[in-house]
C-alpha cells in the first residue's frame, strides 16, 4: 500500500524530515506524539503537540510549540487510545521495537496513524568499517549485534537487549519492520526505501482486538 501523495511528496524533499514535514491540513485539531523528538522536534500548526525524548531536549525556539517530556519510549506517559497520530525519526531503533510498538499502539486510537524513518544497512556496515580500521573491539561487537538483532526481528519478530541490559538497537529492512508492525496489531502497513532511509507507516484497526506477545527473549 503506497504512502498518502501529499505527505510521501513532503518526505521526499527530505532524508531527515524539519518541523513542516507534515501537511497540517492532515493534523488540524489532534493529539500529536513527536517520538524520541530530539532536538528537532516537530511543530505542527492547529495540532496538540507532544515530544518524548529520554536524552535531547527540543531546541528552545520550539519549547512553547510543543510539550516536552523526558521519557522513555518503552513506557510512554499517556493514556489509551489518547492521540491521534505518532511520528518517529530515526529513533524506533534506539529501543525495544516490539515493546516499543505495542506501547505505540496502546497509546493510538482506533483509526490512528503511526509514520516514521529508520537507518537501513548501510549506515550500519559504515559504522563496522570505521571499527575495523581503527580494532575497536568493543564497537564492533556492539555493531554486530545490531546487525544480527535486525536479522533476528526479519526471521522471528523478536530482538533482545545488548548483552543483558536495558540498552537495545538494531538495523531494519522493510521485510522487518513489516513483520514487527503486523505482529504489534497494526493494519494498513507499508514500507519502502529512499534515500538510505527506510519510510514506513501503519494504522492502528478501527475495531482493536487485543494485541498479540510482545516477542521478546
């Protein structure tokens, strides 16, 4: 299913969309989460408009567009079914995925929208090869599990956290996060590349069933 004309149009003139990415005609009157915002957070006109970030702070010419708050994308600070649309730039990947989007899903409502960018392969092998010519060891260990945590989301759905801690990450083709989509209880699922970046979008049902095991190890 291809992405909406007018907003795959606005991505398109950006790798790494600003804060007037989003058509606000589509935005107008709701409840927005800009997730793991950063410092460029988005700023929609006529939307309600929220940032979660646990590390980077929106830069302060956007502070009074937006509300701010520290979290983590795990454990989202809202209720059910409480916005209506959920972006996320290059961030998904810093997390849990599958946790990460059933929080998402719990947090959209019915007929909601989540949209966002993800870092595909070859930022990931660059990485690798910067560690090899200088032996960073302990940077290419960290790399290669990105990698085999990607591979692992594209065969099973499932990922697990970096030797055992709370940190996790990984690398995503669209077979990936289509899979990780669908098993999250989201309709409507697309993914393409562009750009070395992965653009993908999903819809959370009008009539929700419950959601399926989050698939973490």
């Amino acid at each position: 299913m291809p992405l909406p004309r007018e907003l795959a149009a606005r991505i398109r003139s950006s790798a790494y969309p600003k804060t007037n990415a989003f058509p606000p005609i589509l935005l107008r009157g709701k409840r927005v989460l800009d997730l793991g915002c950063g410092y460029n957070a988005l700023a929609v006109d006529g939307a309600s408009v929220f940032g979660v970030d646990a590390f980077s702070a929106p830069r302060p010419e956007l502070r009074d567009r937006i509300k701010f708050v520290r979290g983590n994308m795990e454990r989202l600070p809202f209720s059910d079914a409480s916005l209506d649309f959920i972006s996320s730039r290059n961030a998904l990947y810093y997390s849990h995925m599958p946790t990460t989007l059933h929080e998402v899903r719990r947090v959209l409502r019915p007929g909601g929208t989540l949209w966002g960018t993800l870092a595909t392969w070859p930022e990931a092998a660059t990485r690798l090869v910067a560690s090899l010519v200088v032996l960073n060891v302990r940077d290419m260990a960290l790399v290669s599990y990105v990698f085999l945590n990607g591979l692992l989301a594209t065969v099973s759905g499932k990922q697990v956290r970096w030797m055992g801690r709370n940190r996790c990450e990984s690398v995503n083709t669209c077979l990936s996060i289509r899979r990780l989509l669908r098993d999250a209880g989201f309709e409507n699922v697309c993914a393409e590349h562009f750009d070395r970046k992965i653009i993908f979008s999903a819809v959370k049902p009008a009539k929700d069933g419950p959601p399926v095991s989050r698939g973490e190890n």
